[in-house]
C-alpha cells in the first residue's frame, strides 16, 4: 500500500518540488533568522544565488552546536504565538536541542509518520502499542500522531514494567509494536521466559523498530524469537530535523525510504565536508523543505551512510538511505588508533555463540588506554566447556584485532548479564577521563 502520490513520482517532478522548496526555505532563513544570516554572509551567499539543486552545496552547514549556541529559541523563524509545540532532545550533557512545530509542522510531521507506518505494513486495522517514553523526546508523540492520523487504535504504554507491556499486548491484541530494537528483542525475550509462545499466544504482526539502529543480527533473532510471524522494519528519525518520519523501512527490507518532498538528503566526506558522486559512503546531511518554525539547512547528522536512487520493488520512485554504518562523531581514539563502536559490533553479530548485546569500556592506566569489552553468550551450556570459551575469546579477540588494529580484552558473561534498556542502549563507556 501507499499513502502518498508524492512517493511514487518520477525523479524531474521530485527534484523540481524540492527546488521549489528549497529556494523558499533559504529565503525565509535568511530573512528571519539571524544566525542562518550570518552564516550566508560569511560565505558570501544570498538567497538568489541558489538556482539549481546542486547549488544547496554552496550553504553553509549547521550543527547541534548552533542549536546549543542559539538555546532556546535563537533558530525560530516564526512568532512564539504561533508554536502549537515544543520539543527537545534527550542529550545528557550541554543544552538540549529544541525544537517548535507550527500547525503547519504537526500536520507534515503526521503526514510523513503515516507514510512510514504504511510502508512498514500498518493498516487502520490495527492496535499499536507505543513503547516509547511519552515527554520532550520525539519519537513517541511522532508515532502516536502518525498511527492515529490512519485510524489506528493507539495504547500509550510508554516504557518500563515490561511484564505489564506483555500483559496489554496479549490482553489488548497489540498487532503492532512501537520500540527500539533494543527493548522489541527485550520484551521478546521475556515473553519467552514467562513460558509464552510468542507467535501462538500474541496477535503481533509488525515491528516499527527507531531510536537505534536495528542489525542484521537483531533482525534475524528477533524473527527467530517471533518465528517469522512479525515484519520488523526500522525507521530514522532526529528531534532537530522533526522527530521520527524522515526515512523508513518498506516491506521489501531494501533501505529506508526519505520522504524527498520533505526533506533534501545529501552525502558529504565528513573529513573535507565535500559532497560525494552518488552511491558513495559518507555523512548524511539533511535540508527540511517544508518545516515552518525552524528552516534547517544542510544539517549535519553525523550519521554515516549511502543513499540508493533506484527505483524500489515496492513501486516507491523516492531515494533510499542503507542501513547505518556508524556515525562521524562516535569515534574513539584508543593509542593514536581511530576506533568506531559499529566496526566492533560488525565483528560481535558476526560470531553465532554471542548475542546482540555487548557493552564496550574505554579505560586509563599508567597513560595506557584499554578496551574492555563485554558479550553475552546465547546458550548457558556453553558456560561448562573452559576450553570453548578459551577459543571463543580469541575469535573475538582476533576478529576484533583484524578490523580496529588493537587488542582489547574481552569478558564473556552468561546468557541475559548485561542490563537491557527501554529506550536507546547505551553501548560505550568511556571512563578516560574520570581517571
């Protein structure tokens, strides 16, 4: 099914619309909001040098910086009297980022949650239960609003109590799950531990999966716990570029669609912050084309992926960005080495004696830095055979060593050891620089 004309355009109508778009949106940026301004004015810019699609190249970038260095509302570029609601990131450290909707914005950011829902298979038919925390975050309003915008019945469950989430869903016959992958495979499992069987005793059949990224890995355990009884899709999201609906998963697993009337996606080397040939690897960076309050212009995501311009097995004509492959600003440099926690991962969800769970530590001593890192096995019986896990140690080990370059330690712990969180995992502690 699709829920737009917009998602099924040729490619000239599509870049004639964010033209249009675009021009409009540097406008507004230039005239109302005096830090895009400036920004313009260093470069030499102005709004009627952008004349072509290809010319977004010549506007400056924007961060998560300008957001912290213009808190609250420094970005705006309409009245207070005219925001209908205000968001922030969930950041710990520094100033949030926060974000306004007009009506206008609510109405685009509902209208592009739905497209995702029904990509991912959703129907008004159905009951979606929202594992998200309801509050400044995003994504759980995003959701909520999108699925209700298509005559979905909504249960607001929010996070935590998991053996109460299981209950609704069993009891309410929760067809889709709202989650990230984290928590979806966390539910899964205690289903399974409460003597369930998951795809006889639930009414399940989809998986809108977003806050973090969902692997391979996750995906194949997941359908191995639902035994190939749910779709699981995953979608992409940022609170400063609108909250969840950017890009999402169809029913053909083949990338997540953008929804290009909405939102202008290019690839740049985050290094010399060039714009790369298509097809290339590299730094999503992201211009909102329609969003009132807050005209964003090439922001920087620090997300790193590819985007896939062919038309899709699912009849949508808009461009696909991969799965992500890390991030430009998750780097940690362990003994002059730049590491990414994702180029570990590749190496965990690649060994079958391990699941999707692992925690890596950055640590000091005597000016050395060391990486411990933590896995959990998949099967306890394991546990029993020293000269295993003795082999199993240095796979990870070696693995590990052949993509990063440095040793690190490794510590193998029963199956369930390490904590599961509701929201995003949080994976790396780097303790540096509490010692």
């Amino acid at each position: 099914m699709i829920w737009a004309k917009e998602e099924m355009m040729p490619r000239a109508e599509i870049e004639a619309i964010q033209l249009e778009r675009l021009k409009k949106q540097v406008e507004i940026a230039y005239n109302k909001v005096k830090p895009y301004r400036v920004k313009m004015e260093e470069a030499k810019l102005r709004p009627e040098d952008i004349k072509s699609l290809k010319d977004v190249s010549k506007l400056p970038f924007v961060t998560k910086e300008d957001f912290r260095a213009n808190y609250p509302f420094g970005l705006f570029a309409v009245d207070r009297s005219d925001i209908r609601r205000l968001h922030a990131s969930s950041g710990t450290t520094g100033k949030p980022t926060v974000v306004g909707y007009t009506e206008n914005d609510m109405k685009s950011w509902t209208e592009t949650v739905s497209r995702i829902a029904v990509m991912g298979g959703a129907s008004s038919k159905d009951t979606a239960q929202i594992c998200f925390g309801y509050g400044m975050f995003t994504g759980a309003l995003g959701l909520h609003y999108g699925l209700e915008n298509m005559g979905i019945d909504i249960i607001p469950s929010s996070v935590g109590n998991t053996k109460k989430q299981i209950m609704f869903m069993q009891d309410f016959g929760t067809t889709i799950l709202v989650a990230t992958p984290s928590y979806a495979l966390h539910i899964a499992e205690v289903i399974k531990q409460e003597g369930f069987v998951p795809a006889k005793d639930f009414k399940l059949r989809i998986g809108l999966l977003g806050g973090e990224a969902l692997s391979d890995k996750m995906r194949y355990e997941l359908n191995e716990l639902w035994e190939g009884s749910v779709l699981f899709t995953q979608n992409y999201g940022m609170s400063e570029l609108n909250g969840p609906g950017i890009s999402g998963e169809c029913e053909e697993i083949a990338g997540m669609h953008i929804n290009e009337d909405h939102f202008l996606a290019e690839i740049i080397d985050p290094n010399t912050l060039e714009v790369l040939p298509e097809g290339s690897e590299g730094e999503l960076v992201i211009t909102c084309l329609t969003k009132e309050t807050i005209p964003l212009l090439r922001y920087r995501t620090r997300d790193i992926t590819s985007l896939n311009y062919e038309k899709c097995r699912c009849g949508r004509t808009t461009v696909r960005m991969e799965p992500l492959k890390g991030r430009s600003d998750d780097m940690l440099l362990i003994r002059g080495v730049n590491v990414f926690p994702s180029q570990i991962e590749e190496v965990l969800l690649s060994i079958d004696e391990i699941g999707s769970n692992y925690e890596i530590e950055v640590n000091r001593d005597k000016h050395m830095d060391n990486m411990l890192v933590r896995v959990e096995l998949t099967d306890y019986d394991l546990l029993d055979s020293f000269s295993l896990l003795e082999q199993l140690e240095k796979r990870i080990k070696f693995g590990i060593r052949e993509i990063v370059g440095i040793d690190a330690t490794i510590k193998i712990l029963a199956p369930r050891s390490l904590k599961r969180f509701e929201g995003k995992a949080k994976r790396v502690l780097d303790l540096r620089d509490k010692n």
